[in-house]
C-alpha cells in the first residue's frame, strides 16, 4: 500500500493535500502525522497515505488514540486505508496495531 518515499517528500505531498491545516480543526499546520506508527512496516510507513497534517492538539489526541484511525481517514478524505501486512482488513485497529475490541 501507498508508495516508500523520502520523508520530505511524503511531508510535503500530505501537506499540500490536506492544504496546510489540521484535518479535524482547519488550524494551520507544517505538523504532519503517521496515521499507523511507521513502526508497523518493515520497509517504514513513510508514505503520504499513511500521512495526515494534525495541529499539536489533535497530534497529541492521535498519539493517545484519543482520534481513532477510521476518523484520520475520514478526515484525510482517504477512502483507501494503509494497512500494515501483519494486520487484516476485516479488523478495526488502533495506531499501534492493537485491535479494538
């Protein structure tokens, strides 16, 4: 899923997509964030369907997973998901791949 790219250039790819500002309050922002950890792949999950700009609140909700994936998504306006290999399609997971119960 999604393409391995240079972090500048997935950086700048998510922020131009999602025009410059947080996808769930419109703040402006340069923060952009791994929807699945990076961690989660072999390779990295360092591409822009993996990406989604956040301002530091809403970083901080993501990290927490206070905001769940399918709401980044959502958000992001990605209607495909990036899914890790080790993870199925059928389930519903948090960003560090836990599933949800």
């Amino acid at each position: 899923m999604g393409r391995p790219v240079k972090h500048d250039d997935t950086r700048l790819e998510v922020l131009q997509r999602d025009a410059y500002a947080c996808v769930v309050c419109g703040v402006g922002t340069r923060d952009v964030h791994h929807i699945f950890a990076d961690e989660l792949w072999d390779e990295g999950g360092d591409f822009a369907e993996n990406g989604v700009a956040l301002c530091a609140n809403h970083r901080i909700d993501a990290l927490a997973t206070t905001l769940s994936v399918e709401t980044l998504l959502d958000r992001a306006g990605l209607a495909e998901r990036p899914l890790p290999p080790q993870l199925h399609a059928v389930e519903q997971y948090d960003r560090w791949g836990n599933p949800l119960l």
